[in-house]
C-alpha cells in the first residue's frame, strides 16, 4: 500500500504544471516534454526555443572550440534549465512591458544573470589545460 501511495505522489508531483521546464539547458527536449511545456505556455516555442537556438549559435562563433558541446562548459552553467530560461524570458518581456524597452535595459544591465553571462562566455571561452 505504501509502495502504491508513493507512485501516485511521485505521478501527481511529475504533473505538476509548475515542473515544466526542468530540464538542462544543454539538453534537448523530448517532442512530448516540449509538447507539454507549450502546452502550459506559448512562450517555449515563440521565445525560449529560438533564444537556445541562439546560443548554441553563438557557441558555434568561438574560434577556441564549440563551448555548448563541452563537458567543462556545460558543468559551469550546469545549473541552468530550459525553466530557468523561461522564466527569464517572463521576467524580461514583463519589465519591457511596464518601463519600456530602454529603462527595462538598464535595468537587465544592472543584473547578474546566469543567461547573460554564458552568452557571453559562449563567444571568448577558452577551457583552460592544467
């Protein structure tokens, strides 16, 4: 009975539409989670797919090696999740909603984000040997 209650937690916990996206960033998505993602928002296909597609672009402009296919790279941003990026994008899109694009900027600007610096991480990159 117990085994059959913790399956029926673990199931409604994995359905929770507050799980979605929790997926590393160096990872892609299977068609179903991607499916279901969207599912809960538009935003993973209209905004955080293209934004992905974006750095693994940029990974590809490195003269020093393709940073988004490296196990040391991907360990550094290891913690960043397709979610997370979500997120971001919500975040960044509500604040140029409200002050505007230019003020919403500075603000960015004034932040640490993890997404902003392996964008820029993904261009100058150079794993280091000991």
């Amino acid at each position: 009975m117990r085994k059959l209650l913790l399956l029926v937690i673990l199931s409604t916990s994995c359905d929770n539409s507050d799980n979605h996206g929790n997926l590393s960033i160096f990872n892609e998505p299977s068609d179903e989670q991607l499916s279901n993602w969207i599912e809960i928002d538009s935003a993973y296909i209209s905004m955080v797919q293209p934004m992905v597609d974006v750095y693994r672009g940029s990974a590809k402009l490195n003269f020093n090696g393709n940073p988004w296919e490296n196990k040391n790279f991907q360990s550094k941003y290891s913690d960043l999740t397709w979610r997370g990026l979500y997120d971001y994008v919500k975040y960044f899109t509500e604040l140029y909603n409200d002050i505007g694009y230019e003020d919403g900027e500075k603000v960015l600007d004034s932040l640490n984000n993890r997404f902003d610096q392996m964008r820029d991480d993904l261009i100058i990159w150079k794993e280091i040997e000991d």
